[in-house]
C-alpha cells in the first residue's frame, strides 16, 4: 500500500519537564484523556524518564509514579507504539535538567489526517514545518502593546 492511501495525520512529540523538587500530579491526563477521547489526537507513546545527577537517563515505570489517584491515568499505562527508541530517551534525557524527570509524548494529530491524505493523494509532500513556543508568543504581543502604548 503506497504512502498516499494510509489515513494518517501528522505525528508530533513533546518533552515536558519537572523540576527536581516536583513530580507529576496527573492534573493534566483528564485534559489529554479529552484531547484522545474527542478524536483530535491519538497518543501513541508515553514515556517518562529521570536524568540523574550524573547524567544518565533511567526510565520511569508510569505504575511507580504517584499521581494522586487518577484513575484517568490508567488508560495510558502501557501506551507504546515501539516507535520511542533508548536513542529517543536519551534525547529526552540530554534536554532536561540533572535531578529532573521528564514525560515524553508521542501522538498523533488525528483531527489533520483527512487534510493531509488529501495532501498526498495530489502529490504533495510536506517540506518544512515548525512551532512557535507559546511563551515567544505572549512575548512578542507584549511587545507590540508596549511599542502601541
């Protein structure tokens, strides 16, 4: 099957790091639970790491993390796709800080899989793409106010 009949949105990652004195509290996964649930993306891995003090990455079981109870938590144990490779946690683990743990996300942007089918049945092929950190955004309209005021 050519790549121009497979249904398949774009496919992203994010590395989410805690700070050394704080952990997940699993306030977020109601939130991804809905992002799932409502058809926008799906996740396809799930990992959490730790970079020790000596450099090294470890992963995290998720049954070890204490997420205060979440049952919503539940359904993304064992989420993998055996894409994430120990080259990704280590990736991972060289952007975050010593004594930090990291959550690494691997999902698919199921709400753009029509779009870019359609992309590919007529040929095109994606050549650049990018994301702008919200705080560079809230950064630049701050700017704009203050040169406006």
């Amino acid at each position: 099957m050519s790549d121009e009949h497979v249904e398949l949105g774009p496919i992203d990652y994010l590395v989410v790091e805690w700070p050394a004195d704080r952990q997940p509290t699993g306030e977020a996964f109601p939130l991804l639970v809905d992002l799932v649930d409502r058809g926008l993306i799906r996740v396809l891995d799930l990992a959490f790491v730790h970079k020790e003090k000596d450099g090294s990455t470890v992963g995290i079981n998720i049954g070890d993390l204490d997420l205060d109870g979440n049952p919503e938590f539940a359904v993304f144990e064992g989420a993998s796709s055996g894409l994430l490779s120990e080259h990704d946690y280590n990736e991972a683990g060289g952007a975050i800080e010593p004594g930090c743990s990291a959550a690494i996300l691997l999902f698919e942007n199921t709400w753009a899989a029509p779009f870019a089918s359609a992309l590919r049945r007529s040929g095109a092929q994606l050549v650049a793409n990018g994301r702008i950190p919200v705080n560079a955004i809230i950064a630049a309209l701050d700017e704009l106010e203050s040169a406006e005021a």
